[in-house]
C-alpha cells in the first residue's frame, strides 16, 4: 500500500482542453503530487454517453492523454491509466448499484436537469436519457472507491458525485461489518470560476469563449488578440483589476511580472494590444515546452498507447488485492473463502 495519502483525478476525454481547465484543474492536479500521491486516469466511458463516434472516441483519449503528459504527469510516480482498461471497475460498479438506492439517482444533478428540461419542452420526463447518463454516479463510485483514494479534487458540479461514493462506501462497509471502502473526501477547486474568457466570463466550452491548450503560435495570438477590452485609450491610465487580459496574465507570471505589468497598467501610455503581446508572449514561453512534448506524442500515438497499457497494467495489480477482498466479502468469490 502506498504511503501517501491518494489524491485521484478522472478526466473525461471529450475535446481539446483549454486554459480554463488547465488552470482549474490540471495545475491543481499535477501541484498535488507532492503531499500525494496521484491517480490519474482517462474517463472514457464517462464520456461515451456523449460521444458516439468512434474514431472521435479514440482521437479525444489520445489528445487528452497527451495533454496531460505534455504538461508534466509522471506516468512513473504515479498511476495513469484509461478507465475502459480495468475491468475491476465496472465489476465493483455493478455491486455497488446493488447498495444504491434508486432514489439516489433520481436525485443526481445531471439527471434531475435533464428531467426538468423535459418537463419545461413538454415531453415525456426521461425523453432522451440514456441509463448511461442515469447511471454515471455508479461508474464514478467504482472509480473511486476501487483506488482506496482519500481525496477527489473536483469542480463544484461534480461534489455531489463524490458525496454519492461516501454514501455508498459506508452502506457497503456497514453490510459487511468492514472498511474494505474508505471514504473520500471532495477537495473543491475554487478557482475555476474566476477564470476568465476571451469575452469576460468564465472560460467554458459552451460559452465558446476558449483559449485551447498548445495552439500554434498564430492562432494563439490571433486569439489573445480577440480578448474583450474596454475603449480606453493608449494614453489613458487603466486598471489592472477589472481587466481579463492582466486576470490571465496574473495567473501565469511570477508575483514580480504581474507587479510589473499592474505599473504599466496605472501609469498610462500602454495601449491594449501591448498587454496582448505581454500576455501572448508569456503564453509562448510557458507553454513552448509543453507544446514540443505534445506535438510530438500526437506524431508517435503508440509512445501513448505504451504509456496507457503500462499504467492499466500496474494499475489492476494495485487493485487486485482490495476487489479479491470485496469478492470474498460478497460471497461471490466461493473459491477462496
Ligand atoms: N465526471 C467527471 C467529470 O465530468 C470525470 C470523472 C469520472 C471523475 N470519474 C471520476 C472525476 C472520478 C473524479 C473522480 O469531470
């Protein structure tokens, strides 16, 4: 058993992420390495119940398996591996539905906003809902619980789902008089909120207001370039603190850089387009090395595929021990008990 206590991350591989999420919950993740120890892993079948195209399926796992290489996970410190690679964990999903009431169900967000947009169109209440959506809480429980992971840093919306695995560790633990299941803690990651998009609200996909991850120079400098700004002036003193372009900047640069710029800012005589060019080139000098790393993984897919086979492979071994247990305590198991 590992020594440091477990922080876990399921990523769910549905499109090119963007600095939102990078720095709402890619750095968070990778800064957790020190006082844990990381599982990190590929959702995939968390996102089939939204994507149904294969050859889209498999290009987004490789993309954001990439990614998160390409931005420092060490494949070796930690686990990383593609959530369809273990089988253990739809196996403990099914047991785990067995100690779930439906009602809990019924009452997960994603679910229950679905149903109220059916009930808002005037169609039937489960028009359109796949039991995949209705039942991505178990998946989730089995993720978690599978790993013994202490803690789950999530955004807001997904706090409720590491509430349910509480829920069902303690039903199951209760049942069998063990403590087989530990009970995670959600770690919610403030930030992603204040991050801002090229049009001032939160970066998000539905918003279409992103900056994606490694862009070729132009295009990310054609996007800084479309950041919303007010009509002030170049002689004009400006303030830094209301402002998206220094917002983002400030998230990337050393306290001493922001400090810098901030002056610039209240001074006056700095025209838009130079705190672009400050917040472009800062972009180019962070991401230029992961961006090689990217560049290169996506060229050499099977480097992913090894990375990937290598993890699950590790990965089932960690888990052996605790599904061996859960199998005995179910009564399944009649082999070994
Ligand atoms: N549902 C999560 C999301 O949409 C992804 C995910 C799947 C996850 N399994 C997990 C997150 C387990 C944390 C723990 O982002």
């Amino acid at each position: 058993m590992a020594e440091k206590p477990i922080s876990l991350t399921g990523i769910k591989p549905t499109g090119m992420p963007h600095l939102g999420n990078y720095l709402g919950a890619i750095r968070p993740a990778l800064r957790k390495t020190e006082q844990y120890r990381g599982v990190y892993f590929i959702a995939d079948y968390h996102a089939l119940t939204t994507v149904f195209d294969g050859a889209q399926m498999r290009d987004q796992i490789e993309r954001v398996a990439a990614t998160w290489l390409a931005l420092g996970l060490d494949p070796e410190k930690n686990l990383f591996y593609k959530q369809s690679d273990i089988p253990e964990i739809f196996e403990l999903s099914w047991i785990l539905g067995c100690f779930t009431p439906k009602g809990f169900m019924n009452r997960a967000h994603a679910y229950k906003a679905k149903v109220a947009a059916n009930q808002e169109a005037g169609e039937e209440l489960d028009a359109n809902i796949g039991m995949g959506l209705y039942t991505y809480p178990l998946l989730m429980d089995a993720d978690i619980l599978l790993f013994g992971a202490d803690i789950v840093p999530v955004g807001k919306d997904q706090k409720q789902h590491v509430e349910f695995a509480r829920d069902v560790a303690q039903r199951f633990d209760q049942n069998y008089g063990t403590d087989v299941l530990k009970l995670p803690e959600p770690v919610i990651e403030e930030s992603t909120d204040v991050i801002p998009g090229l049009d001032g609200r939160k970066m998000s996909k539905s918003y279409g207001n992103t900056i994606e991850l490694f862009l070729p120079s132009k295009q990310l400098k054609k996007k800084v370039n479309k950041i919303v700004t007010n009509s002030q002036g170049v002689e004009e003193p400006k303030d830094p603190d209301t402002c998206q372009v220094f917002k983002l900047f400030s998230l990337f640069a050393t306290p001493e850089e922001s400090a810098a710029l901030a002056a610039r800012y209240r001074e006056g005589g700095m025209g838009w387009g130079e705190a672009k060019n400050a917040l472009y080139e800062l972009l180019e000098r962070v991401f230029d090395e992961p961006r090689r790393r990217f560049e290169e993984l996506m060229a050499n897919r099977s480097e992913i595929h090894a990375i990937l086979r290598r993890g699950a492979e590790r990965a089932r071994d960690e888990a052996a021990p605790r599904m061996a247990e859960i199998r005995r305590l179910v009564g399944t198991d009649i082999y070994s008990a």
